[in-house]
C-alpha cells in the first residue's frame, strides 16, 4: 500500500470527495481517507503522479510518503505517520511529524477573535438589549453604530478566513464540504445586515427614524461573528482530542534510541541509530536501552520488554537470545550482533502497522461515508426551502434567513466522518500499548465478530518445547539415580525428547557421566555403557527386551500415555531404573483463555497432529470444546474451509505450517513468538505470546465497535434533531426557534463530543471478564452439524484421499477432516444427510464403518 498525506480536507465530505477521485483512476485496486490522520492509502499500478493530479483536480493537496528516507509531510493535525517515518533515518522526523501543528494556530485565531468579538458583543448585545454605556456618538448616531459592527465582523472574517477559502473553492469544485456550510452561513449573515444597515441609512435620510431603529433590530453582525468564532472553539477542541488518539504511537516513537554504541577496530564508539549496519557488534551496559533487533553473543542480563510487550516482569537473557530495539537492559553488561537495523527492527514494524491500520478503513465507515457524500448539498438545498418556505407563509426576510443560516451552522458532517476513524485509532493505539497488533482496521472491526476460535496446540495452547512431568523410579531406585542414567544417555541422543532431559538434569544439578559404545536405534530407542553396565533407554517394546517390566509400571506407562504424555523406560545392567514422562505441558494461561472464549459465546476448536488419545488429554486439560486429530501440517487450511460454515472462524497459530490456515480464516491470529511467516499471513499479532491475549483481543474489538455505533448513533441523532429545529419545524406549535449562535455552538461542540466518547476506550480493562457477552449464533452455526465416523481398513494417506473423496462427493457434505491415523472421518453437513448414506459410501470403497456419532 502506498501512502499519501492530503491537505486541505475539513470534513467527512471532503475525504468522500477524494477517495471518490482517486478511485475513478484506471489501476487503483483500493483506496481509503483517513480524516483523522489526513493520510490516505492506496493499493494498485498506478503512478504517484496520477494520484496526486486526481486530488489535485478534487481541489486538495496531496503528496506522497516515501519509504526509507525522512520524507513524508505532516498533516493538518501532525497526525500523519508515513512510512519513512519508521526508518532509520526517519524516527525523529516521524516524531517531529507526529507534532499537533493544527492546535496552536486555531489558539491563535480564537484567541483574536474572541478579542473583537467580545467588543462587538458590547456594542449589539450589551448595549442595545442591557442599555450598558457607550461613548455619546454611537449611542446618538445609529449608522456609526452599524458601521462600527460592520468593521468588527470584518475582521473576525479576516482572522477566519480559512473558512471562506476552503469553503467556496469546495462549492467551485462542486464539492462543498463543511467549511462550505459555515461560509454561507456567516456571509448570508454578512450580506443581509448591510442590507440592513444601508436601508436603515435611507431611512434616516428620510427622517423616518421608526424604520431606522426597526432595521437596526435586523442586524446579524454579531452572528456572523460568533458563528465562526464558535466553530473555531469546536475544530481547536477537535484538533486537541485527535491528537490524543495517536498518543500510543507518539509514546512508541519516543521509545526509539536515538544512538548506539558500537565496537569498531576493537573500539568502543557511540554513533548515530541510522550508522548501524546489519552485523554489527554493539554493547548495552546496565539501564541502557537497546538500540537494534540482535542477538546476545557475550555475557547475560534481565531485559524489560514491556515497551513492546506490555509485560513487566524482565526476561532472562543469555547467548544466543535475541533482543529488540527499545527495550531495556537491566541487569548484566551483554555484547549483541545487530540481526535488524532501521524500518526493520521489530519497533519500527509495530509503528508501520499501527500507521498502516490508520491509514486503512472499516467496513461500517462506508455507511457514514455514503451519507457524507450527499449531506452537504442535502444541507444547501434544505436552508433555501427552509428560506423560501417561511417567505411563502409570510414571515420576515429576517426570520426566514435566521433560520436558514441557523440549518447552515448546525449541520454537521465532521462528526459522521470522525466517528469511525477516532475509536479505530484510539483501539489500535490501546491494543499496541498491551502488545496486541490489529494490522487494518478491517481486523480490528472483525474480531468481535468471530464465532469459532480453532486453536492450534503446539505453541500456542502448549509451550512448544517437551519438559520432563513425571518421574518415577522402580522400588528401590532415588530419582536422582534414574535421571543420572537418563541424563548419561540422553546427552548423545538428538531426539526433541532428549532435550527435555537434558534440561531437568541441569535444573537438579545432576552430574553428567560418560556413556560409551553409544547407539541410536531410531523408533525404538537408545543403548550404550556406563561402568561396565549395559543402558538402554526407549518405549515400552524396546525396553521389554534389555529388562523385565512389572506389571504395576506397564499400568504406570498407560496413565501416562492417558494424560497425553510420553513415557520414557531406562535400564541399567538388565534392570529397569523407572519411568520419565515427557511431554509439551499446556501453557499457564491456557485453560483460563478457553474458559474466557467460551463465556464469550465462542466454540473453542483445538487442532493437532497428534494421535487422538493424546490430543483428548490434552483437549481436556485445556478445556476445549471440540479436538480435531491428526491434522497433517497441510490439512488445517482445510478443516478451518470446514469450520467456516459454522461461523466466522478465527485461527490462533505460530508455525510455518499455520500460515495458510491463518490465511483462509476470517482473521488470522499470530504468536509473536512465531515464525516470520506466521505474521506475516495474520491479520492480528500478539506480541507476548500469551494465549490469553486472544480474549483480550476480542474484547478491545468488541469495545471499539460498541464506541463506533454510539459515536454514529450521536452523530445521526444530532442532525436529525438539530436540523428540524434550526429549520424552524416547531416554531407553529410549540414557538420554539434557533438562534443562529446557538446553532454554530452545537455544530463545535458535535465533534468534539464523538472524539471525547472515542477517547474513553484509553480507559478500557481489556482483561476484565465481568462485561463479557455471549453472541448470538447465526443461522449458519445452527443449521451445522457433524458426525464422527470410526473407520477400519485405512493404511496410508492414499486410502486417506479415497474416503475423503467420496464422503465430499455427497450432497450436503461440506467437508471431510480424515485419518488413517486415528481411524476417523468427521464430516461436517450444511444438509440433510442419513447415517446410511455416509456408511453405505465409505464402505463401497472396501472400508468398514464401526460406528456414526
């Protein structure tokens, strides 16, 4: 996606306006505004050139943000974040980007117009309605008096005159926008009081100071005035509350070092962030903060990642362990070889995704932005009927107008445009702050949405990594003794399972001996000699023939094998040592995520490769609802095609393996801990690594979407109140009417209204269970259903194929999830579908179906 900054857009009409050009263009595949960061994202083959000429033509500005340099102009708020702003050169221009510009000019002006317009209030309010005392000349001479607030209201218009400009050159364009709205109202304002003023000339001319006086009472200058000072309040307070939606990606900005010290020629010298070179050697001393992405090659120390993750407690660092830009050293003095520099280090990829979601749109904005387009001219065409209307029935010129220029001010398309993209901005900014990474707008939307979650098991409900469970030694046998011979074995062996050994040896101190002749015999296990003994150590078949196993250990072993764990024998001189249980245990945090899904409303599915013993067990630990089984690596992408016709399905994963599941799911959830690849195919991206940031992620979604309606529903129900009123629709029954002030402050105070709402998500406990919902089941998830078919004869992955083929062939079969494995099909049905059709199919293939659940 390349990005632009656009200037010179005021309204929800005028980012419609743009995104509308920009689209006509041959090559743009996507285009969305933000209004709220003045940026604008587009995806296709056309040129810069192009894009910039078309909202040029629009009658805006707009220029391109490079990638990798210092370029990239701010917007009208400072809100714009380009993606040079992310690169090594480029993080103290992001930030001096990142300055609200907008905020101190409007003081300025408002300050300046709230000085003559307190003077003109004097004269028009304070004198002619309070009697206050003015200087004899204006009191005695009527026309001074008018051309004194003539002048005055000029020059309010002239500080003002940003709205004129926008204004008119939008109505030039035919695209007016709200500027467009506020110029006609204070300049209709304008014209007919020195209508006024020069009919109450002629009327003293004549010496009919009765008329003279009567047309004083038709004056509007103090109107006109106020109405654009009272806007300017509204965009000053707007401008403030938008700049405190891009607080979170201000804060990461400022977590960027600025410089890095480097070892060159043996030596030790500081430079610049943008001079670090990929491989290069640098060191952080204790309470220095890290200056690259790297890797610890010397030395070990505690750093505290919770910049990036949110997480307080400090992680344990030692060689060989990455560590990333802008976190901080606390503990020891480590030496580190740079592995990313620049736009590449894991900072400056969370800023470009916060950046790039801005700059994207959601999908209910388009309903706001389809009546942006024609409110303006809506707007327009309702004040001159509310004008010709009150003409026709006999009311002054006066009146009339008042309430047209009352329809003018008190329209107001910004809040329709701002509703979606301040909560957007703010949700994307808090979930950044908890290491929760929605990478468009689209995902932050969607998130609440989801129905199933399938959860895949290893590294993501598990640790991924096998640790040792259990032990348990033969009579006779100290722990210490089986996990001394385990540890002698293990030490030569590769096996993913030695490892784990190996790591509680460590933990108990054991001391390591050495083994020799040692033997691999893969599938059944290890041999070798250790003070003249024989050891040996493998599954329950292998060890059956170095040592005799009691019966009371074979029942040992089967509960292990139960609870989703792997046993290990060990025998040393003939006779067996005990048991080791090893196996991928189930992250802390687990069982509570499932727990918190499930409150949610959401099926909680657990995907693995596993037998389906070992899966169920662990199923159960964790609490799932359903265990889909022997997965092969390449068939998730099609159980979550299967689960998609239950609901929206969301896919938690970290591997290689996940990325096309992720990928085909409605919103794909990475580990951060996980591959590269894994992110990269995600929608959303949880950089701690915890799976009870899935929930939490849902959560925020929830919240935001919540935030939006209620910001829409403000938005609608303001102009659908406000309008009839300012038109003057109750003034025959009830007398009520709108003076024009009062329009222009409801206007300003519109805005600022839906930007505050969308500031209360900075408060949001997005791990607080007690406002949890359960969603309503669509239609879909009901009419769904499945059946587990236990099958005998299938070998290989041939026969595999066959049965799947066949089950999918039927009519009202969605899909078939088989293994030759676990001797199972589960089929899921979008139709009716009898047990004996299914059985009749697969046994037709020479296969024999034992049972249908």
């Amino acid at each position: 996606m390349d990005q632009y900054t656009v200037t010179g857009m005021s309204c929800a009409a005028c980012s419609a306006r743009v995104e509308k050009a920009v689209s006509k263009l041959d090559g743009v595949s996507s285009c969305s505004v933000s209004l709220l960061t003045n940026s604008m994202g587009v995806e296709g083959t056309v040129s810069p050139e192009a894009v910039i000429a078309a909202v040029e033509q629009a009658g805006y500005g707009a220029s391109k943000r490079e990638r990798g340099g210092t370029g990239g102009a701010a917007g009208q708020n400072g809100t714009g974040v380009g993606k040079a702003a992310v690169g090594a050169g480029g993080m103290a221009a992001a930030e001096d980007m990142l300055k609200d510009r907008e905020t101190p000019l409007l003081r300025q002006r408002l300050y300046a117009s709230l000085g003559f317009l307190t003077v003109l209030m004097y004269f028009s309010m304070g004198h002619m309605m309070w009697g206050w005392p003015v200087p004899e000349f204006f009191a005695e001479n009527h026309m001074a008096m008018g051309l004194l607030q003539l002048h005055l209201t000029a020059i309010v218009m002239i500080i003002n005159q940003k709205f004129f400009i926008s204004g008119f050159k939008s109505l030039w364009h035919r695209a007016p926008n709200m500027d467009t709205l506020v110029a006609l109202g204070s300049g209709a304002s304008l014209v007919y009081s020195s209508y006024a003023l020069f009919a109450m000339s002629d009327a003293q001319m004549r010496g009919d100071m009765a008329g003279a006086m009567a047309y004083m009472h038709e004056f509007y200058f103090e109107s006109a005035a106020m109405i654009l000072t009272l806007i300017t309040v509204g965009k000053m307070l707007e401008a403030r509350s938008k700049g405190r939606t891009t607080d979170a990606l201000k804060s990461l900005m400022k977590l960027a070092p600025k410089t890095a010290t480097v070892v060159r020629d043996e030596e030790e010298m500081v430079v610049s962030i943008d001079q670090v070179q990929k491989d290069d050697i640098f060191v952080v001393r204790p309470g220095e903060n890290i200056p690259v992405d790297g890797v610890v090659i010397e030395g070990s120390s505690a750093v505290n990642e919770s910049a990036l993750t949110g997480e307080s407690i400090p992680v344990d660092k030692e060689v060989g362990d990455s560590v990333s830009a802008a976190t901080v050293n606390q503990s020891g003095f480590i030496r580190c070889r740079a592995t990313r520099v620049g736009e590449d280090t894991t900072l400056s990829q969370i800023i470009q995704m916060v950046s790039d979601a801005a700059a994207t749109k959601a999908p209910i904005a388009k309903v706001a932005d389809k009546v942006s387009g024609v409110f303006v001219p809506a707007v327009i065409a309702i004040a001159v009927v509310t004008i010709l209307g009150w003409l026709l029935v006999g009311e002054s010129a006066g009146f009339a107008l008042a309430r047209g220029i009352s329809v003018l001010v008190i329209s107001c398309p910004c809040a329709l445009g701002l509703a979606t993209p301040v909560a957007i901005m703010v949700g994307n900014g808090m979930g950044a702050k908890n290491g929760i990474m929605f990478k468009t707008a689209v995902s932050l939307e969607e998130a609440g949405k989801m129905e199933v979650v399938a959860l895949d098991k290893t590294g993501t409900i598990t640790s991924g990594e096998p640790r040792v469970t259990d032990l348990i030694p033969v009579e006779g046998t100290r722990e210490e003794e089986l996990l001394t011979t385990a540890y002698a074995l293990e030490r030569k062996s590769e096996h993913p399972l030695a490892r784990a050994v190996l790591e509680e040896a460590k933990k108990r101190k054991i001391e390591a001996r050495e083994v020799f002749g040692f033997q691999a015999l893969p599938g059944n296990g290890l041999s070798g000699t250790l003070d003249g003994e024989v050891v040996s150590g493998g599954n329950l078949t292998f060890i059956s023939t170095q040592a005799k196993v009691s019966e009371n250990m074979k029942n040992q072993a089967e509960r292990l094998a139960g609870e989703g764990k792997t046993p290990l024998f060990f025998s040393q001189g003939g006779v067996l040592k005990g048991i080791i249980a090893v196996a991928d245990v189930i992250k802390e945090d687990s069982p509570q995520a499932v727990r918190e899904l499930q409150n949610m409303g959401i099926h909680v599915v657990m995907l693995t490769g596993d037998n389906e013993r070992t899966a169920k067990a662990i199923g159960a630990q964790a609490g799932v609802d359903e265990v889909i089984a022997g997965v092969l690596p390449d068939g998730k992408e099609s159980v979550i095609r299967s689960l998609k016709q239950r609901g929206k399905v969301a896919m938690v994963g970290d591997g290689i393996n996940d990325a096309p599941a992720l990928t085909r799911a409605d919103i794909g959830i990475a580990i951060g801990a996980g591959t590269d690849i894994a992110i990269d195919a995600a929608d959303v991206v949880l950089m701690k690594s915890r799976l009870s940031d899935v929930p939490a992620a849902i959560r925020l979604s929830r919240a935001t979407l919540k935030n939006i309606h209620e910001n829409l529903f403000w938005a609608f129900f303001y102009n659908a109140v406000g309008i009839p009123l300012a038109a003057g629709i109750w003034y025959p029954i009830f007398g009520w009417k709108l003076n024009p002030m009062f329009g222009a402050a409801a206007m300003s105070l519109s805005s600022f209204c839906v930007v505050t709402n969308a500031l209360r998500l900075n408060w949001f406990n997005m791990h607080d269970t007690k406002r949890d919902k359960k969603i309503k089941k669509s239609k879909k998830e009901e009419s769904v259903m499945e059946r587990t078919m236990k099958i005998e004869g299938m070998m290989c992955g041939h026969c595999e194929a066959r049965v799947k083929k066949c089950l999918e062939a039927l009519e009202g079969v969605s899909a078939a999830v088989v293994s030759h494995e676990t001797g199972t099909a589960v089929v899921t049905l979008g139709g009716t579908v009898s047990d004996e059709m299914l059985k009749k199919v697969v046994e037709d293939q020479d296969y024999k179906v034992v049972s249908i659940q």
